[in-house]
C-alpha cells in the first residue's frame, strides 16, 4: 500500500492560497526593507495579542538576541535555558556575550520547572529562557518571588508558541509580569512568513530600544531618512529588520489564523487517540485545551531504532533536540543532565502539520506500533 504524501515529511509550511497574491502586490511596490508593510503586520499581530507594541524582526533568533540586548544581558551574564531546545536559543546568548547555564527539564512537559530554574541559579544568573517546547506555556510560579527578587528578567522562546495561551491571556501578554516574549515565523512555525520573528517589548521605552538595535542603531524613520541628506546613528545596533514580502505574507497568515488555530489542536487530538493503548509509547502532553500545538511527541523504546524503521519505510519522524549541553560548541558550559539525557534518547517527532488527515495519522500510528513491537 502506498504511503500518503503528507506522512513524508516532519513539518512543512500551511499556506492557505491568499500568500502569493499578497507576496506579489508587496513584490511590486518595490519596497523590500522594513517598510509600511512590516509596520501593519507590527500592528496586527499586537491586536491579535491584546498587547500595546510588536516589533517585527528577521528571524525568532535575532528576536532573542535582540531581546537579550534590550533587556540589558551580556558580557559574563548567565542565562538559564534548558538544553533541550533549538540551537538558536543558545546561539543567541551566545551572540549576547552572555553564557547559557544550562537547566534540567520537568521530563512531563519538556520544559524548565520552577524548582529546575531555581536549581540552576548562580550569583551571576540575570536571565531565564523558558522554551515553550511544542507551544506549551511554561509556568515559572515557583520561582517567580525569587527571580523578581534578584532581578532576574525572563525571556520567553515562544517560537514554537504563537497563539497559545497562558492562564487568561495569549503567550506574549504578560510583559508586566516582566516577560519578555519573543516568537518566530520561519518555514514550519505556527503562522510563517516565510523567515521571520517578533519580540513583545515591555515598556515603549524597550520597544524604542529594540528598533534601534533592529536598524543599526539608526533612530530616525524610513520616510524621514530619505527624504534627509544625513542620518543619526545613535547606539550600537545590528541589521534584523523583517522584510515587506515577509510581513506581506505573515499579514494573510494572521488574517487566517483562526483556523490554524482549531486545525493544530485537531491533529494533535487526533493522533491522543490514535495513540491509546499503544504498549510503551508514551505520548508528550502539551496542554492542549490552552495550546496551539507545534508538534507531536512521543516517548519511545529503543528509539533509534524505531526511527531507522519509520524513516526506511518513509515516514518523516524527527529528533528535536539533540541536547545542547553535549553539542561541541557548548563544551564550555557544560554540566550533567541526567533527565534531559533520558528524555532526548526516547523523544520523536511524529509528522505534524495542517494538511494531515485522519487517514494519515492512522498511516503514520500503525507504522509505529508495528515498529515499536519489532
Ligand atoms: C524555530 C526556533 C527558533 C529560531 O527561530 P528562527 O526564526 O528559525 O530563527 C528558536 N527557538 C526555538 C525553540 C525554535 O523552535
């Protein structure tokens, strides 16, 4: 039997027809910097938050980077992040100056706990970085009197996590809980752009900083700049600015979203029950009465096994993460983890994205379980 075309891949992007028109009416105006585009998709992904301010970046790692930078982290610096994430999120502590300390995972949800936060804390600790792995909110309560009362700031990776919910609000609206918030719109993320990223400001006085280091330092407006003979470059700054093509195609995501938002859970509910009942795998929980999932983990035995079984017959399964804190890169911060260990030799990614259907959850479910039982 012919496998469906849908179960070969991991992830892939969900365009719903109106990108390319959008796309092409950006393409010719001609303006493929920052520009009025980006500001309207600034604008639109603020409402659709509840939040005052958006900034709009390249890529959700310069959004950290960024937001690492306006919140004053560098040089010597710890930040707390856990190992089991995207490289990106260390790269860009990295790029800060600053040094990742690596932090255990709570093994329910893949994420930082409160005690795991409060375990890796240090005299130099100034950040925390909870990754919303799989776009589930990440619940720092525990240790939240302690990190307000060092001024230890949070900078959430929300990347996987656009449109979820924490308690009442959506992820991102918590800035006067002092949380820095930012998300990517890459390829296979909940809303794309293509390539692109956002960080949630706390103040507009950060708002005011983040824009700076996005432009190279250079304050004034666009329409300003070229209609002046000079311009006034005021602090250091960097060249994340998001293009008007991606903002075009972010702007006809967002208009959509609403039903990406019920399609995700779906799939995700779709395979919870597919999956019941199958002897030794375990599926990861993402809260999914609050989340808008990125994915669908399971726990299996003899992982690597099952994964050269799955990929042979052509079903795209994944790893993410290979821990950080064993990468060569990081050598220098390195620390034993046994939990995060455990968890990242049985995790993998089932095939996820909007265009499954029941039929290939079930494809992709009977495959396992007949890999599992091998
Ligand atoms: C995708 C992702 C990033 C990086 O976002 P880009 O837009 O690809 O730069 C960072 N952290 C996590 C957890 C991610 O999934």
């Amino acid at each position: 039997m012919a496998l469906p075309a849908a179960v070969r891949v991991n992830a892939r992007p969900y365009l719903h027809g109106s990108e390319a028109d959008a796309f092409v009416e950006a393409l010719n105006q001609g303006q493929y910097g920052h520009g009025p585009i980006t500001e309207a998709f600034e604008r639109e992904v603020a409402a659709y938050l509840h939040v005052p301010d958006v900034v709009a970046v390249e890529s959700g790692t310069a959004a950290l980077h960024l937001a690492l930078l306006a919140a004053g982290i560098g040089d010597g610096d710890e930040v707390v992040v856990p190992s089991l994430t995207f490289a990106a999120s260390i790269q860009a502590i990295v790029a800060a100056g600053a040094r990742p300390r690596f932090a255990e995972i709570d093994p329910d949800t893949l994420c930082l706990s409160g005690s795991s936060v409060l375990e890796a804390l240090t005299p130099n600790t100034r950040a925390v970085m909870p990754v919303l792995y799989g776009g589930r909110a990440v619940d720092l309560a525990a240790a939240a009197p302690v990190l307000a009362e060092r001024g230890i700031v949070v900078i959430e990776d929300a990347a996987q996590a656009f449109g979820s919910w924490h308690g009442d609000r959506k992820v991102g609206a918590h800035a006067e809980h002092g949380t820095l918030t930012c998300f990517s719109f890459g390829p296979i993320k909940n809303l794309t752009c293509g390539q692109g990223g956002a960080v949630v400001p706390r103040s507009p006085q950060e708002a005011d900083k983040v824009r700076l280091l996005r432009m190279l330092g250079i304050g004034q407006s666009q329409a300003d700049r070229i209609r002046s003979t000079t311009y006034g470059v005021d602090s250091f700054g960097l060249r994340y600015p998001m293009s008007a093509l991606n903002a075009a195609i972010g702007r006809a995501q967002l208009a959509r979203f609403d039903q990406i938002e019920v399609a995700r859970p779906q799939l995700w509910r779709t395979y919870r029950d597919a999956l019941a009942g199958i002897d030794g795998v375990v599926l990861v929980d993402v809260d999914i009465e609050r989340t808008v999932p990125f994915n669908c983990v399971v726990r299996v035995p003899h992982r690597d096994q099952v994964f050269a079984d799955l990929q042979a017959q052509g079903i795209g399964v994944g790893v993410h993460y290979p821990p950080n804190h064993l990468q060569s890169a990081f050598a220098p911060w390195h620390r034993p983890l046994p939990v995060t260990e455990q968890t990242a030799a049985e995790i993998l990614s089932l095939p996820f994205h909007p265009e499954m259907t029941e039929r290939d959850v079930r494809a992709v479910v009977d495959l396992l379980r007949a890999a599992v039982t091998r």
